[in-house]
C-alpha cells in the first residue's frame, strides 16, 4: 500500500494511456484477467506506476494506466490501489487540481483496456500533513459493483468505506481514522481493517436461505439458528496473530451478521469468542479474556437480535469457571435464561434489562429441570414442583 502523496508532501494525478505491454504474464489456475501495479523510479526525482493487466489465457500483458510523479516539480500522478474481475478492471489513484487534491476510480474493459467509467471520490484542499492523509483502497465485482476507502469530504484525515451499485447513488457504509486493507469477499461481501479489528458490509443480499460463504464454517446449529465461524490472520504481523469471526444466520430470513470479534494475539492476551446459545431471533454471546499462562479470567455476556444486528443485556458473566451455563433459552422480548451449575449447587438465571444477572432459583444439584419460557414468563421444576417468574 502506497499513500496518496509521497515524501514531499506533493499531491498526486491521474494519467491514463492505455498501450500493449511486450512483458508476458505465465499461465495459472482462476481467473483469466488479473492485475497489478509495477513501480519504478523514474528521471529527475520521479516515480513512474503502472496497471498491469495479465490475460492468464494468452500469456499476454497490457498497461492501461500510467502514472508519474515528479517530486521536484511539485507534481505528478500515483496509482495507489487495482483489482481486476470478470472482464473489469479499476484502479485508484490520488489527483491534484490547482490547490486541490482528489482521489479518483476508473474502471475499464480488461480485455482492451477502454475506459468506461471514471469518478472523483474525494476532493480536498492543500494544507494537510501528507502524514496524517489515508490510503486509497478499491475493490470490483463481477457485476460491476465498486467499494473503495478515500478520504472523507469533511475532513481527509478520516477515511470513509464507499458502496457504488450500477443505477444507484454511491452510500457511506463506514468512517473512521484507521481504515484499511479493503478486500471482497463471495462476490459481494466487503471486508476492511478498523484499526485492531475486522468490519464487513453486504454489498447485496445473497438470497432465499443462509448464504453460503467461502471463509466460514459451520459451528453449530441452534433453535432457528445456524452459527458460522472464521480465522482471519494479520497480513502484517505474527503469523499466530489475527481475528476470530463469529456470524449468526437467522434460518427465517437468512440475515447473518457478525455478532462478535475476538482477538488472536499470539503473544499473550486473547478475547475468546462464542454463542452459548440461542433461539431465533435471538443470539447469547459469550467474551472471555485469555492469556497465555493463566487460561480464561473473565467472561462477558450480551444479546444480540440476529435479526436487527442490535446488541442488548451486557451483563458481567464472572469468573469463566464459575458457572457452566446449559438449557440457554429466550423469552419473545429477548430476555436469556439459563440453568446454571455452580459446583454442587444449581441455579435457574437471568440476564435483566438494566444487564443485571438475577438469580431466580438455587438448589442441590439434581433438584433443578426442564427450563422453558413462555411469553415473557420463566418456568421451570423444583424437585418436581414447578415454578415461574416474570422476566427481569
């Protein structure tokens, strides 16, 4: 990844020249166009990039965009960011106009390299530390759909996630200081670096059921609900390092979101992540901080409605040996309870409102059973004699 100016503080242009490149691209397996962009320095101080289209059928590549920077004068043009898909390929790159500095995403046919499209996607005025300016990133998909991280208007020291659809006005679906790394996955799936963490947005809706997805495997299945699961590792760090990615698909409308992040370290503390349990639409989810020497210290617990993507109930969950939680169940306004065992003891719980945990019963082990709901009311046996409570 390059920045949007170089170590002069120059702003930077768009210069597209498409020619056929003699350099041969060798064969492989996937898709037939890829591209990349080569750099080389250039004379009196400059930096010339280019994108680099490789047509893996013919062995053949062509340059459809050039690029120079000149750091003397002031002035030039770098190609920050390519993606090529299906027939498609775009690039983006930083431009200057006068005392203004704008990114720009061109998209063209990779078969011949003609422009189709070309947009300015940022524009701001000169005056910012070039230190302080974001990368540019771009991601394409094979129906021609565009995501890209620039700047945003207000204030370039920001970035802003951008969702362009063919016929449709371009959306903001993220901001923030650290973005980075954007990448596509399925074919309509964003992915991006939020600082420490990992974000996602559904470009479109993958249809009727639980969408399948290539980096996600099954977990578990529970009440109306299938839990997924995925390992991402840092491109930059220990190879031991990365995220944890749960996702929680609702069988009833085939909605999946990431209900929780945790953190792979790889050197000493860990956020271990899971669902303890559900029933549609409705996910518990349990946080444990872990390290390396000591195992798990501390749990967290929160609901999250599959549904709607919103999290409610935080509730501390104590110590991650304190209590083994079973027959996890939700009342229709989404209240969790459960049965929990503390050593030679049970006990029927629940998470209040407020994020409180309310105990609603204790006993010896054994005099506890057949934990349900309903409505907003909570039953349950006592040594054979049933019991119930309104939720908390």
């Amino acid at each position: 990844m390059r920045r949007i100016l170089g170590p002069a503080g120059v702003a930077l242009a768009l210069v597209v020249a498409p020619t056929t490149a003699t350099a041969a691209c060798g064969p492989t397996d996937g898709p037939r166009y890829d591209a990349h962009i080569a750099s080389r320095e250039g004379p009196h101080l400059s930096t010339l990039t280019r994108v680099v289209v490789c047509d893996r059928r013919r062995g053949r590549a062509r340059v459809v965009a050039r690029a120079e920077y000149r750091f003397l004068a002031d002035r030039g043009a770098l190609l920050e960011d390519v993606q090529a898909t299906g027939h498609r390929v775009a690039w983006i790159a930083g431009a200057t106009r006068g005392n203004r500095w704008t990114a720009v995403v061109t998209v063209a046919d990779a078969r011949t390299g003609r422009r189709l499209s070309r947009r300015t996607v940022a524009s701001w005025r000169r005056g910012v530390d070039p230190g302080e300016l974001s990368e540019l990133n771009i991601a394409l998909t094979t129906r021609g759909e565009l995501g890209w991280i620039a700047p945003a208007p207000s204030d370039p020291r920001a970035e802003q996630v951008t969702v362009a659809r063919p016929g449709l006005a371009r959306r903001v679906v993220a901001e923030g200081r650290t973005l980075s790394f954007l990448a596509i996955e399925d074919d309509r799936t964003l992915r991006w670096r939020n600082g420490i963490d990992l974000s996602f947005h559904d470009i479109r809706p993958a249809g009727p059921g639980c969408p399948g997805r290539s980096h996600f495997t099954t977990q578990n299945a529970l009440e109306g609900l299938v839990v997924t699961r995925a390992v991402y590792r840092h491109p930059d760090l220990d190879p031991d390092a990365g995220w944890d990615v749960v996702r929680v698909c609702d069988v009833l409308t085939g909605r999946d979101p990431v209900v929780v992040v945790g953190e792979l370290s790889g050197v000493s503390n860990d956020l271990g992540v899971d669902v303890a349990g559900g029933r549609a639409p409705w996910a518990l989810v349990e946080v444990d901080s872990l390290t390396r020497y000591d195992g798990c210290s501390h749990a967290a617990l929160s609901v999250v409605n599959v549904r709607t993507g919103a999290a409610s109930r935080f509730a501390d969950g104590g110590r991650c040996d304190g209590e083994r939680r079973t027959s996890i169940t939700f009342t229709d306004g989404g209240a969790p309870a459960w049965m929990g065992a503390l050593g030679t003891e049970q006990r029927i719980a629940a998470i209040a409102a407020g994020g409180d945990v309310v105990e609603l019963d204790r006993a010896p082990a054994g005099s506890l059973s057949a934990l349900h709901v309903d409505g907003e009311t909570i039953a349950w046996n006592h040594d054979g004699q049933s019991r119930s409570a309104p939720a908390p």
